[in-house]
C-alpha cells in the first residue's frame, strides 16, 4: 500500500487516517509507552480473537487496516460489548491465593473513603444549615443530601458484607481485563472489536463490566445490560458485592461557586446516585440472594 497515492490526510487527537487513491484507508495511531506485543501474545495463547490487532508496529505508530463501524444504536452496541466481554473473561479466568494483607489494605481504604465523604458533607451540611441565606446549589444540596448518605449507608453495610466473606476464603477470580472498557473503545465491523488495549491487564472480573457502567450508563439500558452479562459471566457472592460498593460510593462535589452549572452539576450527581439505586432495587428484586443486602 506504501506505493499508492495519499488523497486525504484526516486528523482525531494521536490518530491519522490516510486514504489512498483507491479508496482504501489505513488508521495510524500514535504507539504510548505500553507493552502492547505481550498484551497480543497473551490473548493469542488463550484463543481471544474479539480485538482489532495493527498489521504494523513501529517504535513510534501501530497501523491498522481502516475498518467501517456498522450502523447500529448504542443498545445494539452494548449487547455485542457484554458479549465479547464475557467471551474474553471465560476464557482468561484463573484463580490466585488471596494476600491477607492485601485484602486488608484494600477493605480499609475503600472504608477510610466512605467515612471520609461521611464527614465532609456532613460538614457541608452542617455550614450550609446555619446560614441564614442558602444560595441556590446549596438549597439544592440540602434539599437531596438524604441520598448521599443512604447511598454511603448501603455501600460500607455492603463493603462489611463483602470483608466477611472474603476473609474465609483463600482464593479469588481474575480475568484479562480490557482497562477502558466502554463503547467508544469497542467497534462494531465485519466483526466485533475491542480496540485501544493499551490498558489491558489481569485484574479483578467486576473492572472491565464497572467502568463500562460508569462511562455509558446514561447512554444504553443497563440494567438489560447487566443481565445479560450475568447469564453469561455470573459473579460470585462476593464480586457482585464488590461490585455494588463500587458502584454506591458517591463522588465527591464541590458546590461552589454556586451558579447555574453547579446546579446542573449537582442534579445529574443526584441523578447518577438515583440511577445506581435503582439498579439496585431492580437487581435485587430479580435475586432474592442478595436481596437483603
């Protein structure tokens, strides 16, 4: 292809498209500091095919053959992400011997953080309570606080849940993780793709499917989603419980200055804590096993 003519150079953030005089097009991407030839070579060996590989890797650029995204809606998308998504931890599962120590480590700061957001919006709280004026982000802070803090209630009864669970246990679960797994990083072509893996690597099996939850829950019906992926990938007891308390925990907002984009701000945070509840609610309905939770 090198001795065809270049028509048209085209431009997004690292990537270049080139396309030739016969139509064809070649996506150069900028290489990042990664080491992508171990990541190819490791699902190779465990016959995981879902991922778009460059023809070409230099020091500096991967070249891939330019590939036509199908037209199909984001729910459609979805649905092919959680498949390739279970068909990539089914077939990279493998078990470890659990560090105490580590998971110690790991239940006390995720416990130090909830008790963190505990005490700074109850101090927010507090402040805004003993003014005589509220400004409008704080009248809307006040008027919803009760959400956060049953949102920071369920996610530490949750997270003691999860410890007591994985104390008795002696080993856990962990697949080949994608890193950024989300809609914009998985193409729909001739076949499905999982692009932009610089990322990947062995982690726990509720990463991939909770950072795809959190870049796209607004954009395809999660919940469907979820279920899908379950019937194909089920947790165990304590992933699905790890899972909730990632979910739970509330970001931390800062509602000044207060203006009309700090309202918006504070309304879609509302809106995204409402949203996890009712995830909850409608996961635990269908699963009488974790419906005391």
């Amino acid at each position: 292809m090198n001795d065809k003519k270049i028509t048209k150079y085209t431009y997004f953030k690292d990537i270049k498209v080139l396309t030739y005089a016969d139509n064809n097009k070649i996506l150069i991407k900028r290489k990042k500091k990664y080491d992508l030839e171990n990541i190819y070579k490791y699902l190779d060996d465990h016959n995981v095919n879902n991922y778009l590989r460059p023809f070409k890797i230099t020091p500096n650029s991967l070249y891939f053959n330019y590939l036509d995204k199908r037209s199909l809606d984001n729910d459609e998308v979805a649905k092919r992400l959680v498949y390739a998504l279970s068909d990539l931890q089914n077939k990279t599962t493998t078990y470890k011997e659990i560090d105490k120590d580590k998971l110690k480590e790991e239940y006390d700061s995720i416990k130090n953080r909830i008790m963190y957001l505990y005490e700074y919006y109850y101090t927010l709280q507090d402040m805004i309570e003993n003014k005589v004026y509220m400004a409008p982000s704080e009248y809307l802070f006040i008027r919803n606080v009760s959400i956060i803090y049953s949102a920071l209630k369920y996610s530490l009864e949750t997270l003691e849940h999860w410890y007591k669970i994985m104390k008795e246990k002696t080993r856990e679960r962990f697949v080949y993780c994608h890193g950024k797994c989300e809609l914009s990083h998985f193409l729909t072509s001739s076949n499905d793709y999982f692009i932009s893996l610089e990322n990947a690597h062995i982690g726990k099996p509720t990463e991939d499917f909770l950072y795809f939850y959190q870049k796209n829950y607004q954009d395809t019906d999660m919940i469907s989603n979820f279920k899908f992926y379950q019937h194909r990938y089920q947790y165990k007891e304590e992933e699905m419980l790890y899972f909730l308390v990632k979910i739970t925990i509330p970001e931390k907002l800062d509602i000044y200055p207060s203006s009309l984009e700090k309202c918006i701000e504070l309304t879609q945070f509302y809106d995204k804590l409402k949203f996890n509840s009712n995830f909850i609610s409608h996961y635990q309905k269908n699963n009488k096993h974790y419906e005391k939770h």
